[in-house]
C-alpha cells in the first residue's frame, strides 16, 4: 500500500469514481525504483508512458511536472518505489473517447518491499503458469492498466519459495513473469522472447538489449519456445523493483550456474540501472 | 456522466486512488435499464455479476444491498440507466490477491441517453471495425473492467449516422458490437456468435436465446464469418440500454426488411426485457 499521494497535484488518497481509468482501465501506469533520492532509469520509465499514451491516444503528461511531483514525495529511506498512473480522466458515455480529455495523474509513493530481497544471493524459483496469456499486438508492449490476465496467471500459485510465474502465449511461446522479463544464456547468446503480441516491454529488458555488446553477448530477439529455454544454460528475469534475479529452478529442472548473469547484474548496477 | 452515487453505501463520488480497479481493471460492471422505477432483467444482471465475481474469485456482493442501493438511487424520471460496479477493492503489493479481501461497491444513477432513440425507427448503420478482438476463454463472457479492447475499437469511427462497429476475432469470425451483442436470421433460424473465446454474454442475448421457442425460432450459436453474415435476411444488435436494434446496413450491404426482428423486440417489450 502507498504511503504518501499525489492526485492531479493534489495530495490526496482518492480518485473520482467515474474515472475511466476505473470504468474501463483506460490508462497506464509506471513502477520506478528509487534509490538515495534518485529515480532509477526515470527517462526511459518517462518513454514508456509516452509511448503507451500516443498508443492509446492519450494526451501526453507534461514529464518535468512528474518528476517534480515524484521527487517532492521522497524522504530520507534508502530506498522506495514510485509509482504513476495516468489515465484518460473522467468523461464521456460508455467506450467512445471524449471530446474534451483532461487525463488524470496520480503519484504514489510506498515503502521498499521487504520480500524483493529475499532470494537474490541463491536464484529463485520459477513455475510455469497454466494460464496462457492472449495474443493482442494493439496493446502488447506498453504498460496499461488491464492487468486481470496477470492476476489471473499470479493466482496460480501461493508457495512463498517461489518468486515468479512463466506465462506462456497461446502459441506455447514463452512471454515473460507475470511481473517481469525473461532473458536466457546459452555461450555468448543472449536470448529473450519477442514482444510483439503479447507481454510488457520491460525498461530493464530494454536496458539489457542497448547495452549487450558492452555486456559481451550477442543479443537474439525471437520466439522461444520452453524446450529451448530448459535447453540453456543461465535463464534470468527482470523487472525495475527486483532488478536481475538469476534463475535457479524452473519447475523440477535446474541451473546450475549464474556467473554470466551475476556479471551482467555488475554491470547493471554500475549503470544505477538496477537497485544495488 | 452519472448524477447519483454510493460508494460502498455511501453519497460519494469518490474512490480509494489504492483501489484494484484502478490499478489493474480488477472488478466487474453491470449496467442496467430502469423504466418507470422497475430495474429491467435485474436479476439476469445479478446473476452474471456473481458468475464474473466467481471466475475472477472475487467474494460474491449481496444482492438484496445491491439492489435497495440502486431503488434509493431512483427518482421520478421515466427512464433512466444504474451502473454497478464491483473491485476486489484495495490492498495486496502488485498482482497477487491480497487474503482480506473487502471488495469495493459502486452504484451510480445517470440520466437516459438521449442518443439511443436516434434511429430505432429505420434500423442502425454499423461498420466493420479493423480491430480484432483478442481470443481469451478465461476472461470470455464475464462483463469485466478491461475494456481497453472496446475503446480501441469504438475509436475508429467519429460519423454519427453509425451506431455500432462490428468486431471480429484473430480468426476472422464475427464476435460482436463495441457494446452490443449481435444476431441474425435466415428463414426460421436465429444464429448469434459463440461466445466461448471472446466477447461478453449479454443479458438481453442469454434472454433471447432463452426465448427463441416461444419467438418461433431455431436457435444456434455457432462461429460466424462475415460471409455468412451478410447473406442473412436480417441482422439485429442489442444490449440492455438500446434494446434490440434491427442493422439497416453493415458497410455497403443493406438489408431491406427487419419484419421479423420487430416481431422480437414486441414480445421482449411484452416481457419487459428491454425498454419501450
């Protein structure tokens, strides 16, 4: 639960209700690390969103009146996480866009989820969802806020040894976590699955893919399918909060090394892509 | 935009900015036609309502607070349009669902709109839409708040003399309207879509596949290609606020008699399904 507020400016832990960000989940929201006062990889959070509003067709949120209101949340933790949604406001009689957009913009702020840090040092655990995720090139890629398939998908399961769920697409490709990226290691090939139809375009897994040559891998965007990724040697995932976790179990098969991934994680975290 | 609102029972026009529903689109709607204080088909509504609420494991609302929150809404207007909704309310870190559950109860009385009268008399025009909906048989049937999909759709078109846009799915069969369900008729037969992938089970629909003996029809429903449907006698689409509509034209192709779909919507006005 966020801890401090801002509403369209406002501080304040309430929305109207006939926003269609509720109605409909007719927006998109942005989950930034905050480290030391600094919002890790806020440019490239900040590119997302606009990409996701020219998507949707929603008017673009001023950035500099973001930042200034994510950074007038901060206090002195080490660490928290920021989060912004955008919606496209009130307005307008069932699903046709209204003529006069005023998009709303709320701010959180919330404490360091004590549970991220968890697993980090052995890997963690990964099962495969049965729920399989639909294919929608329209909405793949951005971060919008019809989110049931993933909680549908995050229902599966309850063990608290288990950190992340696969989902797979309907074509039995692997996409991604129900909360993260998904990279895999085999030599120097670094692999993760293309978004196209189905997932998020996750900031890290961008930041991975501009930085792989400096990383020493070649980079293969493709259709992967769960033979070839049991297939590899280190498999890893990522998201802005959990960083790079390597993975150490999917379902009953195991990996037996991360030192590939433990030097990308280095790498990441001189960059202050991911939180130390 | 609604007049009226209970928030949880309360005079409210505001929700939890930490609500589900904002953040995920994790809920479901009803929307429902009051004529002369009565709430048509209230309880088909109700009962789609915990259907959703049981596939989407969201505790079950009672009926009976539902209802005498949407009767405390009414005035003396002839007509006019109660929107429910229900999220699994605040709570829980990301996807997972949180164990204490409290979901979150919206009810909202808005005026009638003007615009559904505009062409009952001829029949609507309706376009094809380019969007395909996505293929989904767990979210598939359940009038849930991801909605992104119909608003997509419902933007392709701005001219007023279209009501309605046709959606098909990825495999090109015909799904239904942005906001209404569809049907048609060759001879004595009454096809409507198959709805087990995509599109929602709508109650004037469940109610005239119900009634198809009495209306003298055979019913089926089956996947339906475009083709097929432009060689029907006629064509209807429907959903509890406009009613049942005869389509005069889809694109280019009229269709030159709606005897028999009139001959349907007297006898749902019989019943009081639908709005005279």
């Amino acid at each position: 639960m966020a801890e401090k507020y801002l509403v369209n400016g406002i501080s304040s832990n309430e929305i109207s209700a006939q926003d269609r960000g509720l109605h409909y989940g007719d927006g998109l929201f942005e989950t930034i690390a905050v480290v030391n006062k600094k919002l890790l990889c806020w440019d490239e959070h900040i590119k997302r969103l606009v990409k996701g509003c020219e998507k949707l067709n929603i008017p673009t949120p001023d950035k500099k009146v973001l930042e200034n209101e994510a950074l007038s949340l901060l206090d002195d933790k080490e660490k928290a996480v920021v989060k912004i949604i955008i919606t496209r406001g009130t307005g307008g009689r069932g699903y046709k866009i209204p003529e006069n957009i005023k998009p709303a913009r709320i701010v959180f702020i919330s404490s360091w989820p004590d549970h991220v840090n968890k697993y980090s040092n052995t890997g963690i655990n990964v099962r495969v969802c049965e729920y399989r995720y639909a294919k929608n090139s329209r909405l793949a890629g951005i971060k919008h806020l019809n989110r049931l398939e993933q909680i549908i998908a995050r229902s599966e399961w309850n063990e608290e040894d288990i950190t992340e769920g696969l989902v797979l697409d309907h074509d039995e490709h692997v996409i991604e976590g129900t909360m993260s990226n998904l990279f895999c290691i085999s030599g120097n090939k670094l692999y993760t699955p293309d978004l196209t139809h189905s997932g998020i375009d996750g900031v890290i897994r961008s930041k991975i893919i501009d930085l792989s040559r400096e990383l020493n891998f070649e980079i293969e965007i493709k259709n992967i399918t769960l033979e070839f990724l049991l297939d590899m040697d280190e498999v890893f995932m990522c998201n802005s909060i959990m960083g790079v976790r390597p993975v150490k179990k999917i379902e009953d098969k195991k990996f037996d090394t991360h030192k590939k991934t433990d030097t990308i994680i280095k790498t990441l975290e001189e960059h202050e892509i991911i939180p130390l």
